[in-house]
C-alpha cells in the first residue's frame, strides 16, 4: 500500500455527495465506524465530533500534568490512547485526533509535540524512537472531486510503523504508510510510501539511500 490511497470519491456520477448520502444511508455501521474503515464519512457527526471535542480537552490537560506526577500523566495517557504497552515514553505537546485509534507496543517513545491524527488506526511497534515534532497522518479529503470536499466528507488510510525505528525529528508520514522494522528515517523527511525493513530513508519525498 502506498502513501496515496485511491480516493473513494473518484468514481464519476451525476451527483457525488448524493451518492455517497445513499450510500451512507444504506449502511448499518456508524458513521465512526466507516471512518476507522478508512471509507467516506462526515466529521461533524455528533458521535465524532464529541469524541474529538473529548480528545483535544484531554490533550489540553495532559499538558498541563507535571511530568514529574509519572502516575497521573501516565493514567491520562493510556485514558486518551486505545492501547499503551510497557515503558512507554510521551513527552509534553502530543495531539490527536481522537486518541482511541492510537497503538503503542511496549517501548515507544515519543518525543515534544507529537502530533497523531487519527481518524484511521495508526499502530508503532516496539521500542520504537520517535523524534521531535513529528506527524503521523492518517486523514484524507477527496482529490478529484471538489464538490463533495467542500460539502465536508472526507476519509482516511492506516499507518503502521514497525519495531525499532528510529524517526528523526520534524518527519510527516503520510496515509496509508507502512514503515518495516528497524528503518531510520532523516530529519525533515515526508514519508509518502511504504518503506522495507532496515533501510535509512531521507528527502522529501523519502527514498531508501541505503541498507541498514
């Protein structure tokens, strides 16, 4: 899978957002359902629009813990996020989307002002390093179709990064990424596409310079 999913909304019609109304209408899952399926759905949901709502308030007081008082940030922390392993390490100014779609395997550590957005699953494997000021992007907008973007419907792309990596600071993972196990990826670097096991990545967008 690449960094640039197909776009649900591509399909030629008469009228899209009419179609996807229907579609949506037919479908017995939540709206939050769809979303985390990585299918068109719409973010003023009340359902999701409170668990937004929810998220950025418990973001807003976890930076407000002392990281010194480790057992109250580390009880919100694993409140906001859908699965915290052992000796997990998040340093001050992390955001979410959501939080409950966010995995982390035993050993993370993120670093200042993570930002994680998570209308679709994003897992980091374990002991994995990820730098400063990092964004882990899950959520997409239809490309090719303005009218139904306008109207507020969107979707999204899992990403998935695999056990000790090692992420320098200010990279952006885009979409529907997969990183493999021990991959480096440069500073500043916008990972657009999958990357193999043990490889350094750098550039914008990322490419594999050498074996790791």
């Amino acid at each position: 899978m690449t960094g640039t999913p197909r776009d649900p909304a591509a399909d030629p019609a008469a009228d899209p957002a009419a179609a996807v109304r229907a579609e949506v209408d037919a479908d017995p899952r939540t709206m939050w359902q769809r979303m985390t399926a990585g299918e068109l759905y719409h973010a003023d949901d009340p359902a999701i629009a409170a668990a937004g709502l929810a998220a950025r308030s418990a973001c807003w007081r976890l930076g407000q813990t002392d990281p010194a008082d480790e057992a109250s940030y580390d009880a919100q922390l694993r409140d906001l996020l859908g699965t915290v392993g052992e000796d997990v390490i998040v340093w001050p100014g992390l955001r979410v989307d959501y939080g409950t779609n966010i995995h982390l395997a035993d050993g993370v550590f993120l670093n200042v002002d993570a930002t994680i957005l998570d209308v679709c699953p994003v897992h980091i494997g374990k002991d994995t390093r990820i730098g400063p000021g990092v964004q882990l992007l899950t959520p997409l907008h239809p490309l090719t179709d303005h009218a139904l973007r306008a109207t507020g419907w969107e979707y999204g792309a899992p990403v998935t990064i695999g056990e000790n990596c090692w992420f320098g600071g200010n990279v952006t993972v885009c979409p529907g990424v997969t990183v493999g196990d021990n991959v480096v990826v440069g500073a500043g670097s916008v990972v657009t596409r999958d990357l193999p096991d043990n490889v350094l990545a750098v550039g914008t967008p990322a490419r594999v310079v050498r074996q790791l």
